[in-house]
C-alpha cells in the first residue's frame, strides 16, 4: 500500500504484535485467547523518549544493545535473560525498570482479546481469530486518527514477521479491510509493513510485552498484574484516556464475546 504520491504522513506510528496462537480447533487450556495489540506512538515521542529509555535499559543490565526483548524468553528466564535467575532482588529489579519504561512511555494501547471457547464467529465473519482483531482493532485506530484530527492521513503500522505463508494472508486480509470491507464503511489510508524481531525494533518489542499481560488480565482479572497495571492508563477511550475503572473496555480493549455487562459501542 505504499505510495510515490504527495499523501501526508500522519503523527502516529504502530507496532503490532499477538499473544497466543489462532486456532480455534486445538486450544491450548493453559492460555485459551488470542490477543492483538496495537502500539499507537506519536513519532516524535518514540524518537526522542521510547527508544532512549529502551537502550538505556538495554547497556545497564546486557552491556550491550544487540539483544531483543522477547516476553517469552523474559517470562522463562531463557537465553541472554538466564541471569534473572540469579535471585529475587536482580528479577524485581528488572521488572520494576521495564514496568517504570512502560509507564512512562507516552502511547496508546488498542487491543482485541478473543475467548476462544467462548467465541463464535458471525455469519459474515471470518473465523480466523487474527482476522477478527485485526477488523476490530483497525476500526479503533480508525477512530483514534479522526479524534486526534489525523483521519486521511497515512499511517504506518509495522507487523511481526510470522512466515511467507501468514503474512501473505494478513498482507491479503489487511488490504481487503483498507479497501472498505470494514465496519465504517470507509478506506483506511494504512500501510502494512513486515519486520522481523531480529532487526531489533523498540516499538515491536514493546508490543511484544504488553499483548500477553492482557491476555493474563482476562483470564485471571483477581491476580496482581503490574504489568497490566502500568498498561491500565494507556487503552483508548473516546473523549480521553481514563486511569481508573475499565472505561476502556469496549473502546481500546474489545473482548469477544463481549461481557454482559459491557453496553453497545
């Protein structure tokens, strides 16, 4: 969806990542949603202020910036992250300066969470558990460029490579959204880029830690989750962002099935 013309670029870019595989024959007990989650930042923001405290995280506990936040290898304490193992004190500190860095980091948080035992696809849904995010979360960034007065404009998002086969998919189903076979009616003036974690983008890794904290909110919403706490503030919610309550629920985090006692959007 590139183009050579003289289309403006909005102030927003987005990352996107997933938690959770999207199959709806096999479902894993363990962990039986599939999340989406869209990182909304304002360029100049992400340049200036994300990517620093980022590589300053990265030198103070690797010595280095070739390494890549992955939340599994984190969660696991695996590969270069063994050293959390170490003890208490080290893990906590870790994980209190990468909560502090989500914090403070000034994006927004758009999300889908679908419940794959409960879930059933629509008629005119596909039942591709991705798909569907993708159409809902698509929709809110759409809402969210109108708000912030950036509706038209060309906005970048920048997916995880999964593989030529998947990605082929997306790339599809994403561009049949764009064209207006979305629940606005309307062309979205988005572009899809691949990218792999490897080539050690901040935003993806970013995405990467904040869709699974999400997904451990749904399922365990009594379990304390700083994680899903530093990310509370950041959901859309049309009119403003909120720090208290789930005013978000329905806007920058949709659920499917919806809860009964969430009201139509």
């Amino acid at each position: 969806m590139d183009n050579d013309g003289d289309e403006i670029d909005s102030d927003f870019i987005v990352y996107v990542d997933e938690s959770g595989d999207h199959s709806l024959s096999k479902i894993d007990k363990t962990y039986p949603v599939f999340v989406l989650a869209f990182c909304v930042f304002y360029k100049n923001n992400y340049i200036d202020k994300v990517i620093p405290a980022i590589e300053r995280l990265k030198f103070k506990n690797f010595g280095h910036d070739v390494v890549v936040l992955h939340e599994r290898e984190i969660r696991m304490e695996a590969g270069q992250f063994s050293f959390l193992a170490r003890s208490k004190k080290t893990k906590d500190g870790f994980f209190e300066e990468l909560n502090t860095i989500v914090h403070e980091s000034n994006f927004i948080l758009i999300s889908c969470v679908i419940d794959k035992f409960a879930y059933q696809p629509l008629s005119d849904e596909t039942e591709n558990p991705y798909h569907v995010a993708l159409a809902h979360c698509l929709e809110t960034l759409a809402d969210l460029l109108d708000e912030k007065g950036q509706s038209g404009r060309r906005t970048h998002l920048v997916f995880e490579a999964r593989g030529k086969r998947e990605d082929a998919e997306l790339e599809l189903e994403f561009r049949r959204l764009c064209s207006g076979e979305n629940g606005r009616g309307q062309r979205y003036p988005f572009v899809i880029k691949f990218a792999s974690k490897q080539i050690n983008s901040t935003g993806l890794q970013l995405a990467d830690l904040v869709a699974r904290p999400i997904g451990i909110s749904y399922l365990r919403p009594a379990q304390t989750n700083r994680a899903f706490d530093a990310l509370r503030p950041k959901f859309f919610c049309k009119g403003g962002r909120r720090r208290v309550g789930k005013e978000f629920e329905g806007y920058g985090l949709k659920i499917l099935p919806p809860p009964k006692s969430e009201k139509p959007r």
